[in-house]
C-alpha cells in the first residue's frame, strides 16, 4: 500500500498496525496468564497446598469436561456447556425483566422531582440488600427454585440500570429541553429525540454493571436452589469433595470467569454501536 506527498511515495506496512495490536493488547494478558500459571505451579510443589495445580486440573478435567462440554448423562449429570447455557437463559430472563423495567422506571423517576424524592430513599434502602436475602423470600412466593433464581437476578441487577438512567435523565442539559420546547416535541418524538440520545450512555453504564451483578448472583442462587446451572455444579462438587473434584470446581471457576468477561464485553460492543460518537 502507497500514499504519495509531493513528489514522495510513502509505502505503508499493513501489517504494522497488526503488529502493534499483538504487541499492545494481545501479547501482555498472555504473558500475564503464563506467569500466573507458572506462580500457581510452583505453589502446588509445596506438599502443604492442598490445590490442584494446572497441569493436574488439565488432566483431570480433560475428558470428558473439555473435550466433551455437552455430554448429558441425564438429570443434573451434564457436561459444564449444558450447565453455562442453563445459567445464561436464567440470566438472560431476569437481567431483560430488570432492563425493561429499570430504564422505563428510571425514565420517570427522573422527568418528575417529586416521584423522585418519594422513591429515592426507598430505592437507596432496597439496594443495599444483599442478593442471596431475597432468596428466603422469593421462595416463600414462588415456591419453585426456577423462578425464584430469575427473581434474585432480577432484583440485583435492576438497581445500577434504575438509578443510572434517572441520573441520566436528571442530567439532560437545559438547552435540549428549551429546543424541545421551542420544536414542540411531546411524547414519542421527545423521548426519541431529546431523551433517549442524552441518557443512552448512562443507561448502557447501568446494563454493564447490571449483567456484571447478574452473573455473580445466579451463580451463588444456584448453589442454594439447586438443580442445572454452573452454581448447582460448583456446589454439589464441593459437597462431594475429592481432588478431582476441586479441579472440576476449578475448572468451572475459569469457565465462570471467561463467560462474565463476554457478557461485559458484549453489553460494551452493543454500547460502541449505540452510543452517539460524541457522547463516548
């Protein structure tokens, strides 16, 4: 590739902006990861540490928990695939609930300064409850473990999305509201053009630490309700504790932590796609 300036041909390497990535973004977390494995293997040398180390949980969780992630051997003896996807549908449920309501809420709680200082004091009590308190109570009401798992997830994630757009809609500058005044813009059209571009990032802040919130919850729901689901796994293994069961639990640990990694980064490339250029 070239690119002339003057009476100069300037030839441009394609592969020096690869090159820079791997070096910047790609090449640091590998060697990151390499020397935390290293500092975990040599831990496990010492005869007083009780944990796996890498190496071991690889060869102990290899088969059929790797290579075979999907195996169903019936009732909760599934492979960590059918227990993830069970999880994400719970998470998926609640957190869309918890979108759908939060933002909508949020909306009005901050067009109104009166709904807003009779609601606030409540909100700021409800979220400062721990999510496993509310499970006593969503199986007092549901009596069932499904739904009441999609209700902790539901009530933990709601809080960020409901106050960050009310935050957002507080903080819609005063000349969008006289343009919208001046245009007459009323309902649809003044939520399409006034608030909603000027809440967006606020709204999309509150979802990342929503599905952030969501994924820590069901996992520690499940570990109390039971049945398929990635916290049912965690916890039955360690009932049933043997080595090769703590590099199961590890393994499921990784495979935790890899799967909220996307769903941020996911609820973070929808935003990027979403949010006006400007508001970045």
């Amino acid at each position: 590739m070239t690119a002339t300036i003057g009476s100069r041909v300037i030839r441009k390497n394609p592969y020096k902006k690869i090159n820079k990535i791997i070096l910047k973004k790609v090449l640091p977390p590998i060697v990151a990861i390499a020397i935390f494995l290293v500092i975990w293997q040599l831990l496990c040398l010492n005869p007083n540490f009780k944990l796996p180390g890498p190496i071991e949980t690889l060869a102990e969780t290899w088969d059929p928990f790797i290579i075979d992630p999907f195996f169903d051997n019936g009732e909760s003896d599934k492979g960590l695939g059918w227990q993830i996807l069970s999880s994400l549908g719970r998470v998926g449920l609640g957190f869309s609930l918890a979108a759908i309501v939060g933002v909508t809420l949020g909306i009005f709680i901050g067009a109104s300064k009166l709904l807003y200082n009779a609601v606030d004091p409540i909100f700021q009590v409800l979220r400062t409850v721990p999510p496993l308190a509310w499970l006593p109570i969503s199986l007092a009401a549901f009596q069932q473990a499904n739904p009441s798992a999609i209700f902790v997830i539901f009530i933990t994630s709601i809080w960020p999305i409901l106050i960050n757009t009310t935050v957002g809609v507080q903080q819609i500058p005063q000349d969008y509201i006289n343009v919208a005044r001046v245009l007459k813009l009323k309902g649809a059209k003044y939520f399409l053009k006034i608030v909603f571009p000027a809440t967006v990032p606020y709204i999309f802040t509150g979802l990342r630490i929503g599905i952030g919130l969501s994924w820590l919850a069901i996992v520690a729901a499940e570990m109390l309700v039971g049945g398929v689901g990635i916290g049912s796994f965690i916890w039955d293994a360690y009932n049933t504790t043997t080595e090769t069961n703590l590099s199961e639990i590890i393994l499921a640990l990784i495979y935790v932590g890899l799967v909220g990694l996307l769903l941020d980064r996911l609820v973070s490339f929808v935003a990027s796609k979403v949010v006006p250029e400007e508001q970045k």
